[in-house]
C-alpha cells in the first residue's frame, strides 16, 4: 500500500468524529425503526396448516354461505374442515364417511357399492328458505346437508340420481334442482328434478322432470359431448339453463323449453339445435359422409394396386373400419402424401361431408366449408327458447353473476374483460356471435403483452361481495374487480403472491381472499409432486407489497451501512490509529472525488451485470422460476434433488470429465509441440509464413466451423463417410462414436500454440547452448528447459482451457446427441427448451461450486504473486 | 520500450551461437514437413468451405474435397451465395454494426477502468481492485437465468440490440481492464510526469499517452471483442429473436432445420467470414511475433 499522507491526530479531530458519532447514531435509531416497522408491515399470506393429522392432500375449496366461513375438503377420507374467513381457525370438520354411515343404519346398502361415496363435490344452497349444502359423489348421488352455522348434519331425506354418473356440479332454481352428470362415455347431461319430490330414496319419490338427453320418443339422444365441449360454467336461472362452454360457447335452454320437454311438446327444436352440437345422429351423419369420401378415394387408389396389397384390405375390414382407419389405410398404401396433402383431403372431405349433411336434413340451408359450420333456417329457430352463441376470440374463463344477470369473460385474446347481459344473452340466436353483444370493459384488462392465467380457471366470482377475481398469467397477480357499479367497472385491488392458483374465494367485504393453489414439492429421491395448499391474503395490505418490501430493502441497507459507519466511527474514538486511517480516508475522498464518482460508474455496471447475476442465480436455484410463473417461490432443494436423482446425472458429469481431461491435454500436449517445432526452424522466413498462415483458420466464425465438422466432416454426405465408402456411419448420433468424434474435432489442435511459441522465444539462447554443451538431446532439453521456463503460460492455457471447457456448452449442444450430454448442456437446454430459470440455476451452481473449487485450488497452489503494483 | 526491444533481441543473439545438430538441413527438413502438415490439417475446414461453396450439390455429395468444375462453376456459385445471402443477408450489416459498437464499448469502458487503476492513487484502490478481479472467478455463464428477466422485463429491452450489447459492454469490462493494466504499468512513468508537469489533465493523458503507447494491447483486445460478439452464440439465442437476430444465430437455424444445404451452407461461410478478414489481419501484424501472446500468464 503506497498510500501515505502525513497528518496529526488532534483533538479537533476526535471531537469532529464524536459529535459525527452522535448523529449517526440517532440516524442508526431512526433506519432500525424503519426497517422494523417495514418488516412489520411486509403482508404475509396466513397458511392453513391444520388438516388432519396425517396431513392429508387438500381436494378442493369450497365457500361458506354468507363468507364467513369456508371449507376445505381432503382427499383420500373425505373430511370437509370448515374455517373461520378472518381468523383461519379451524371450526368444525365434517366427515363424508357420515352419510356411509347413515346409509348403513338405514341398511341400504345398495348405495355402497364401488365407484360411489368417493370424490365428494359439495355446493352451498342459497334457498329461501334455509341455507344448505348439497355434496354430490363421483357414483351420481346427492346428498342434503343441513348446516346450523358451525356443524353439518346428513338430513333424513337425500337425493338420488341415476348411477354410473359423475356429477360435475349441480344448481338450483327454488325449488328445482338441475344436475350437470357425465357418464362413463364422458357425455354430459343435465337434468332437473324437482327437490320436494325428491326425498328419502332411493328411487322412492324421485322423479326425474327432464332429462336433457332423453328424447320424447323413447330415442336416446346425446345433446352434448364433452370432448367437444368442456362446461366451464352451469347456472340455471328463472328463465333457462346456460352451460358456458370451453371455447367461449354458450348455451341456453329456455325454461319454457324445458317445461315443454317435461310435457312432451317442441321436440323438434331441441332436436334440432342437439343436432347443431354433434349429437349422436349429426356425428353419424357426418362421419358416415366423412368415411365415404375417403372411402371412395381408398378403394380408387386401392384398385391401382397389386393382388398381394389388395389381399391385406379385404372387404370385411374395410367394411368395418372407421373413418380414421381408413384414413390410416390410405396412407399405408401410399395413396396419400403426407403430411400437405393429407391436410387438404381432410379439408376437402369436411366440405362433402358438410354437403351431404344438409342435403340429407331439412333444417340446414346450407354449410359454410371455411367455419366448417352449418348455417340453419331461421324458420327452425326460436331464438327466446334456445341459442347458441359464440365467441371467436379463446376465452380463459367465463362467470354468471346470478346477482347481475350478466356473464363476464376473460378473453385470453386480447386481454380484456367482456361482459354480456343476460336479456342480450336471450336475444341471440344460434350462431350468433357474443362479439356482437359483449361490453369490453375498458377499465379492466392485463398489462401488455399479458394474458389471464389458463390455469384452473382464468377467473372467479365472489358471490358475497359481487366482485370477480381474475388471475393473471405471467405475473402471479390477481386484481379484484367491483361489478357493483355497471357503468364504472373498478379494479378495487390487486396483488401479487408466490402461489399457483386454483381456486379463490372472498368475503363480503374484500378484507379476506382465500386462495387455493398448488406447488411443487420434490421428494429426495427427485421424483416432482404437486400438492394443493390454502392460504389466506389480505388483498389490501398485499396491493402494495412490492413497494413495502422494496422500502424494507431499502432501509435494511441503510441501516446496515450506517451500523458499519457508526460503529467504525466508535472504534476510532478509542484507537488513535482508526482515528488515523479516518482521516486518511477523510482526505482521499475529498481529493478524489472525481475518481470515486468515476468509479461509481464501473462498479454500479459490475454490480448490475456480474455481481447482482452470480449471487441472484445461485440464489435462484433454491426457488421454482420459470418464465411463465416468474415468483420465487422455495422449492426445498427441489432442483438440487431433480438434477442429482437424474438416471444421467451420473453420465453426463462422467462426460464433463471426460471432455476436461481430453481438452486440458489437448489444449496443452499439441500446441506446446508445435511450438517447440516453430522455434528449431532455422529459416526465418519460412517460419514467418508458417506464423502468418496460422492466422488464416481463424477467418470461419466458430460457429461456421462446429458446423462444418457437424455436417462437411462428421455427416451423412461428410468427408468421413466418403473417405471410408460403404455403410454410412452416424458419428454423431452412435455413442460408440460421438464422445471420440467430439474430442477429434479440431485436429491437429496446435491453434492455441503462439502463446507457447512467445514464451519460448524469450528463452536465451545461451540456455539451450549451455544444455547442449552439457549433452541435454533435443527431447531432454523440450523437457528440462523450455517447458519449465514457459510454465506461467502453461499454467495460464491451463486454467482458461479449465474454465472453458466446463462451460463448453455448444460443442455438445451443436454437435453431439448421443450420450455426449454434459452439465452445462443441460443448462443450456433448462434455460432454453424448458425456460425453468430455477433448474437452470441450479446447473450454474453446480458447475460455479466445482469451478470455484478447482480454480481456487490452482491458485492456492502457486506462489502469491503480487497483482501489479501500485504506482 | 520493452516490447519493442524484445522483438530483435533473438535476431542479435544469433550471431553468436553455436549450430546445433538440429539445424542440419535433414533435421529442418523434418521439422518443416511436420508442421506443414499441421498447418494443413489446420486448414481443413477453410478449404472445405472454400472448394464446396462453389460446387453443385452433386459434387458436394460425391467428393468433398475435389475442386470446383468450371463448366458449373458459375452457375453452382450463383445459386449458392444467392440462397446463402437470402438466409444471411437480412442479418449481415446489422451484426456487423452490433459486433463494433459492442466492441468499441467494451474496449474504451475497460481502458478507462484500467487507466484509473493504473495511474490513480486512491485509499480503497487496492479493494476495488480486488471486487473486478474476484469475478473472474465466477463463470460467465452462471449469470443467464439471471440476466434474462433482468434484461427483459425489468429493462423492457427484450429482442433489441441495446439489451443484447448492454451487459456484453456492462459486465465485459473486467477482462480487458486486468489486460489493459498490466500494459499500462508498463509504460514509462517519466512521459506521464512530464505530461502532468505540462499542465495535462487526465483526458488529455489518456488520449495522448496511453491509449497510443499501448495501442496494439489495445487493438487486441478490439480484435477479440468484435469477433467474441460476433461469434456470440448462447446470450443471442436467448434474448434475440426473429428479425434481430445474429448472423451466427441464423446461420445455425437454416443448418439445422435444414433449410439451406451442401453448397450453399458453405457459401453462407464464407460469407460470413468476410468481417472477420480485416480482423485476422490485424491479429497478423501485431501478434505473429507471440510477444503478446507471452503476456498472457499466470
């Protein structure tokens, strides 16, 4: 240290940094307050913890009737624990297993069969009357559970429906009640059955009012298929049943329709608009139109054919092959080239299909082979009963606010939220379009270049406040809207939270959202599970999250600076050499002021772009990151258990080896050779040229040249494969090759030899001479001599071919694939292919923890030289 | 100077010296074919692209290594630098452009970093010293996972150039300044005292006396930067994207999605070689000696 100044400690001085001392202090007291008091306030989500005693998987989340209160529901027992909104606290739990129970004691036992009593659903009931929840069971069977306001008791009278049925979610309208059930053919059906006829049976009063699915003359009809056509959303109404469709499809069966279907009147028009859905006889028709248009090309293309290819198709399979298999055949026998122009013939046979549908039904004026729709004479339609409308727009998620009498879509299109009226809902007519009626609402709609989460559901209704909470995709927020004033829809709050959400609920008054979300834990064996949790957030405190805890940062390093400074400052009171050096600093601030504002510059770049990198990502790999779900979220060594439990992980470390050892000689062995060699030329001359020429490789990019070895060299076409003839060898893509052919890209490997060659042109000549004199042989002399005199550049090869080739990520990623995969290959893929910057991280720290080591191990070993010295 | 010295120092001492059995005409003869014929190994893939980036798929298929034929030379050329520059040509001057302003940037950031080590006296120099170095211990590739949200949602900066070269230039300054100051300590103190007593500031020191005295350190490391970014393969892929993307970037995605194939690969090689000429030469003048190059240790 050549810093040196020539001062006096006076008492001046020590009284300056006392009364400093002073201030610090009270400005210590004041930045600890702050931060505590930030800490403080830093809102937390409230886990609920207590479930069960074997921690049982929670299942689902289930509002209370007037937000109070919520359940949640455990899978494997069945247990619904009910909860206090504000405090979280356990109230009372209900045991599914009790209507087991009640249904032995009564000794029916027809009920306990397999399949039923499990996957319990419940909903809470808003009657006139009396509050009350229905649960429903994966089997078909519904059950009334009367609530007292803490405890639920099975009542005596319980609902049935039909067996063999899981019943997706249930609605009531007084005194009706409809069932939306799916059956083992995954179709989906509605049904209405008047809930004071339904009691205490088993099929005893039940009576079944209308069943969506049965047509009037005894023909069984499938009005909905699910695979086309996932509910999102039921709600029954005074004035009809809307089902709204993944897809942005909606629904509606008029209530008049329905009591008309209960008489046995307009079947037609619920024929008519089934058929519209793909009910059974569409989908026939249409398939069958379908196949014979394939069909016809199969056996003209067949008919070209040899006896022996014709034998494999007799008529019998053809007979009896669907569509596909056709489809399937054709291809087999060459008479379709994959992949355009199946495409078109698909296309092409959608249209004859679409063609001969409406010649075969009355009702169809005509198909539009573009929409791939069917356009149907309005004379068939009654728009006030029945309609079907659609969005063109992709919808994440769709709410009817009974409360309103409005829907609300979140379209994942452009980011806004829609909402449609329910008279406009009743004006619109089969395949009309919601575009046409839907109210964007300006106010409400995600941050540029977002979209609504399209996991679980994209958006959530809280009855008891009449507000909406949508979900966000990349960012883990949820705003909450306000629908109680239509005209000026109103984002009351949003907030940010570490969870993947799955389901929500809210009390009346906003203080409270329940969340229901799920993460990721990995056992320690790496196999990855997800498991459901519930917290509780307070979405007022939570809006201003970011700028609490960024204020907390804040002050936590003013604080921790100022503690250093106060208590360096104290030190120096008592020591008169600190008081010294305090001076000394004192001074050289002043003096240079330029040169620390200068350098702030640098070291602000070096923290952002180097320091603020290698601490964040070692940090990162303890946390789920991914580009879709950017929250840090601990995922208890999660990624460290994936990365080390991996069948390869083992492999490729082995790899990473390999290539290391291979690389350290490779980069070392040659070159030094080579170098040796340059320095016996005699002839100036030539060994300028040969210098000069080295140079001229370096012209192909590096990228352009692991191409070249890739496809000129190592390829099917390449130069190997000429040079050998016969059979192609895949050197890349057979692991008895690969990791060889990738260690002998580069040959001869002396490109890195003028560093060498420097060193050894510094060597005095007299040295060798002297050696010679001695009678030290060319070899000895390589061996004793140059190579210990070039040993920093040795060393200096050593430690970047080190570093490099750990990190050597692209010569595996370009050119191998079989068996070469390497650490920081895998790496590279987590950050691109599976953008999981977390897993990602965790692969840096890895290979950071053995570089560090290995490096600092180097360093250790060689003498301390000093770093340059100071002027 | 030393470096200047160095460089006829071996011419001098030969004078003298005794002739050694290795300098018998067989023994040089030896010598000279074993490191021809690494030289020539050295230029396989040169010529490769060279011959094949004028020759007809056909002639690719059949032998890689014959030379062109000249009754399809012209027309085999046409159509491969044709396809190759369609693929290429939207990416060429913009990477170009990218690849100097970075290096530019790189470079005058880590010479004014290493000026201020060098030749300021400052209390904490020795630890600010210690705070660049030390992150040479951490592998550049460690930061990514980090430096993408940084760079894409924090600064906005997704898929432009300006974030693409903003920690190329921010955080590339340590390696050049650890290189630059060991040079610059190395120039005579006696110029800088001199300068100073003539009134000089720091500006006018800088531009006047460092940055010429040390001017081919300085071009080397020019040289290394320009090529480095547009050698740039793994921070481009990541946060480039289309239209902006580099050369190297997309000359990977037409050879593996197969889009461009055999001759015309070869003329987007040596298409995207031509930038690297002039840098190739400078390495030439300045550096053949390996007396640079022996600066390099540890």
């Amino acid at each position: 240290m050549g810093y040196k100044m020539s001062l006096n400690v006076t008492n001046q001085d020590r009284k300056n940094v006392k009364s400093t001392c002073l201030v610090l202090g009270i400005i210590l007291a004041i930045f600890t307050c702050l931060t505590t008091l930030f800490g403080v306030l830093i809102p937390r989500a409230k886990e609920v913890k207590a479930l069960g005693e074997d921690k049982e998987e929670i299942y689902s989340m289930i509002e209370g009737e007037d937000g109070d209160d919520y359940f949640l529901m455990t899978k494997g027992s069945y247990t619904l624990y009910r909860f206090d909104s504000f405090t979280d606290e356990q109230i009372s739990t209900f045991e599914m297993s009790k209507i087991a129970d009640k249904l032995k004691e009564k000794g029916d036992y027809g009920k306990l069969i397999a399949g039923s009593l499990t996957q319990w659903s419940v909903k809470c009931i808003d009657d006139l009357d009396q509050t009350y929840f229905l649960a429903y069971d994966g089997g078909g069977n519904i059950f009334k559970l009367l609530d007292d306001g803490v405890n639920l008791t099975v009542t005596d009278d319980y609902y049935l429906a039909e067996s063999a049925t899981a019943i997706k979610g249930c609605d009531n309208v007084e005194d009706d009640l409809y069932v939306l059930a799916k059956d083992d053919k995954n179709l989906s059906y509605v049904r209405k059955y008047s809930v004071s006829d339904l009691k205490d049976g088993y099929g005893n009063n039940q009576k079944l009012l209308w069943n969506a699915t049965t047509k009037e003359n005894g023909k069984e009809l499938t009005p909905m298929k699910s695979a086309d056509m996932g509910v999102l959303t039921f709600d029954a109404t005074k004035d009809g049943i809307y089902l709204f469709l993944s897809g942005g499809t909606m629904l509606k069966v008029g209530m008049d329709m329905v009591d008309a279907k209960v008489n046995g009147v307009g079947v037609d028009y619920f024929e008519l608009a089934d058929a519209y859905y793909g009910s059974a006889e569409y989908t026939a028709e249409y398939n069958k139109a379908y196949k014979q248009f394939f069909l016809d090309m199969f056996t003209y293309a067949l008919s070209s054919k040899d006896d022996e290819t014709k034998a494999e198709y007799p008529q019998e399979k053809i007979d009896a092959a669907t569509a596909e298999q056709i489809i399937t055949y054709y291809t087999e026998i060459g008479g379709l080239i994959l992949p355009d122009d199946k495409g078109d013939a698909k296309e092409y046979a959608a249209e004859k299909a679409g063609d001969a549908f409406v010649k075969n039904n009355p009702w169809c004026e005509s198909y539009d082979k573009n929409t791939q729709t069917l356009v149907i004479d309005e004379s068939y339609l009654d728009a006030s009963q029945y309609s079907i409308a659609r969005w063109e727009d992709s919808i994440n998620g769709v709410v009817f606010s009974k409360k309103n009498n409005t829907a609300y879509f979140a379209n994942a299109t452009d980011g806004y939220l829609y909402s449609v009226e329910k008279s406009d809902m009743d004006k619109m007519t089969i395949g009309s379009f919601f575009d046409a009626v839907a109210k964007k609402i300006e106010t409400v709609c995600c941050e540029e270049g977002q979209t609504f989460s399209d996991f679980g559901n994209g958006i959530s209704y809280n009855k008891f406040a009449n507000t909406l909470f949508l979900k966000f995709k990349d960012e883990r927020t949820v705003s909450i809207v306000d629908l109680n004033d239509k005209e000026n829809y109103e984002i009351i709050h949003t907030f940010a939270g570490s969870f993947h959400m799955f389901g929500m609920t809210g009390d009346k008054d906003n203080e409270v959202t329940h969340v229901l979300y799920q993460a990721e834990t990995v056992a320690l064996d790496g196999t990855p599970s997800t498991h459901m949790y519930a917290c509780t957030y307070q979405p007022e405190r939570f809006a201003n999250k970011t700028l609490t805890t960024w204020v907390f940062v804040i002050c936590l390093v003013l604080t921790v600076i100022v503690l250093i400074m106060f208590l360096w400052l104290f030190i120096a009171l008592k020591n008169d050499r600190s008081m010294y050096k305090v001076k000394v600093i004192q001074r050289d601030f002043k003096k240079n002021k330029y040169v620390y504002l200068a350098l702030t510059f640098f070291v602000i770049l070096l923290c952002m772009f180097c320091y603020y990198e290698a601490i964040g990502a070692i940090s990162m790999s303890f946390f789920n990151y991914t580009r879709d779900e950017p929250a840090w979220i601990w995922n208890n060594f999660g990624n460290y258990l994936k990365i080390f439990n991996q069948d390869d992980f083992l492999l490729s470390v082995g790899n990473m080896l390999f290539f290391l050892v291979f690389d350290l000689i490779l980069s070392i062995v040659p070159p030094l050779v080579f170098a040796f060699l340059l320095i016996l030329i005699r002839n100036q001359t030539a060994s300028n040229w040969i210098r000069s020429l080295m140079f001229i490789p370096g012209i192909i990019p590096s990228m352009a040249t692991m191409l070249i070895w890739r496809e000129g060299i190592y390829g099917a076409d390449g130069v190997f494969n000429q040079l050998i003839g016969g059979e192609t060898i895949h050197f890349l893509a057979n692991s008895d090759y690969a990791r060889w052919s990738l260690i002998l890209m580069g040959f001869p490997f002396v490109g890195g030899y003028l560093i060498f060659y420097g060193g050894m042109i510094n060597i005095p000549h007299e040295y060798h001479e002297a050696g010679w004199l001695e009678g030290l042989g060319l070899f000895k002399r390589f061996i004793l001599v140059d190579i210990p005199l070039i040993l920093p550049q040795i060393k200096y090869i050593f430690i970047m071919t080190f570093i490099g080739s750990v990190q050597n990520y692209a010569r595996t990623y370009i050119l191998g694939s079989a068996g070469t995969k390497t650490p920081v290959e895998s790496m590279y893929r987590a950050m691109t292919e599976q953008a999981d910057y977390g897993m990602a991280s965790a692969y840096a720290t890895i290979i950071f923890a053995f570089l560090f080591v290995a490096v600092a191990t180097n360093f250790k070993m060689q003498k301390k030289e000093t770093m340059g010295d100071d002027l | 100077m030393d470096m200047v010295n160095v460089q006829s120092q071996p011419k001098s001492l030969r004078k003298h010296k005794l002739r050694m059995p290795y300098e018998a005409n067989w023994a040089q003869a030896i010598i000279i074919s074993v490191v021809v014929f690494c030289l020539l190994f050295s230029f396989l893939p040169l010529f490769l692209t060279i011959v094949n980036a004028f020759k007809t798929k056909e002639q690719v298929q059949v032998n890689a290594f014959s030379l062109p034929m000249l009754s399809t030379f012209a027309q085999a050329a046409g159509e491969n630098f044709s396809t190759a520059w369609k693929v290429i040509g939207p990416h060429y001057f913009s990477t170009i452009m990218v690849a100097l302003i970075g290096a530019i940037g790189q470079t005058l950031i880590s010479a004014v970093l290493a000026y201020i080590l060098s030749f300021k006296n400052f209390y904490f120099k020795d630890a600010i010293f210690m705070l660049f170095i030390a992150i040479l211990l951490v592998p550049s590739i460690i930061g990514y996972p980090i430096l993408i949200p940084l760079i894409r949602d924090t600064f906005n900066l997704g898929n432009t150039h300006f974030g693409f070269l903003l920690p190329i230039v921010g955080g590339g300054q340590v390696t050049g300044m650890f290189l630059f100051r060991t040079f610059f300590s190395q120039q005579p103190r006696s110029l800088y005292e001199s300068a100073k007593l003539d009134g000089a500031n720091d500006a006018v020191i800088f531009a006047k006396i460092t940055i010429p005295l040390a001017l081919p350190i300085i071009l080397y490391h020019f040289v290394g930067c320009f090529s480095g970014i547009y050698n740039e393969y793994l921070w481009a892929s990541l946060i480039l994207d289309g239209d902006k993307q580099t050369l190297t970037n997309t000359m990977y995605a037409a050879v593996a999605t197969q889009d461009v194939t055999y001759g015309a690969t070869y003329a987007m090689y040596v298409i995207s070689s031509f930038p690297l000429i002039i840098t190739v030469i400078i390495s030439m003048k300045y550096f053949k000696s390996g007396e640079f190059a022996a600066g390099l240790k540890l």
